[in-house]
C-alpha cells in the first residue's frame, strides 16, 4: 500500500493518502495481535478489527478509484485482494468460534 500511495497522484492528496496507510497498518497489526494472543476471545476481537479495516481499504480503494489515482484494472485486482483477506479473515474467526482445547492442553486447577 505504502508504494502505491507513494506515487504521484496521491501525493497531491495526502489525507486519503495517509488514510490508506493507516488502514492497511492496522489491518496487518491486528492480524499480528490476534495471532500472538493466549485467548481465543481476544484472539477474535483483533481478527474483527482486521476484517473491519480490510472493509474500510475496499471502501477507500473506491474513493482512490473515483479521484483518478487508480486505474480500473489496479482497483480490481486490489479489490480482490481486499475481498480475499477478509474472507480467510472471516473464515478464521469462525474456526476459533468452534475451536475447543482438548482437556490435556487446559491448565490445571488450583483447587486441591
């Protein structure tokens, strides 16, 4: 995202510039957040942030699309990409849903 808001019809309009970078940084910061965290609830709600941010890219992919800084085939196929990431997103988020430790993984009680 960083090389194509660095050409030179988005520096002219540096808010949906840095807007762009923002979102696809969080996108990738949530994935990370959600994969590094011990709980699967915690887990989730990162993963739905990023499958938020990958809709909002789309959204601003469109706004890029209408002001002339993308051509018709740079916006498909980052569309797709977009559309992709949220789906395994989306996918993943439901396997954690039903996901259940088996008991030997779970951590012992403190009860005597």
């Amino acid at each position: 995202m960083y090389e194509l808001t660095g050409r030179a019809s988005f520096t002219a309009k540096g808010k949906l510039k840095r807007q762009m970078q923002r979102t696809s940084t969080a996108l990738v910061t949530n994935i990370a957040e959600g994969f590094q965290s011990r709980s699967t609830t915690t887990s989730r709600q990162f993963l739905g942030r990023a499958e938020s941010a990958a809709g909002e890219l789309r959204d601003q992919l469109f706004a890029a699309l209408d002001a002339g800084y993308l051509t018709e085939e740079e916006f498909q196929g980052l569309q797709e990409q977009c559309a992709k990431c949220r789906a395994q997103i989306s996918e993943y988020v439901e396997y954690l849903k039903n996901y259940s430790r088996p008991r030997s993984e779970m951590r012992p009680s403190l009860r005597p």
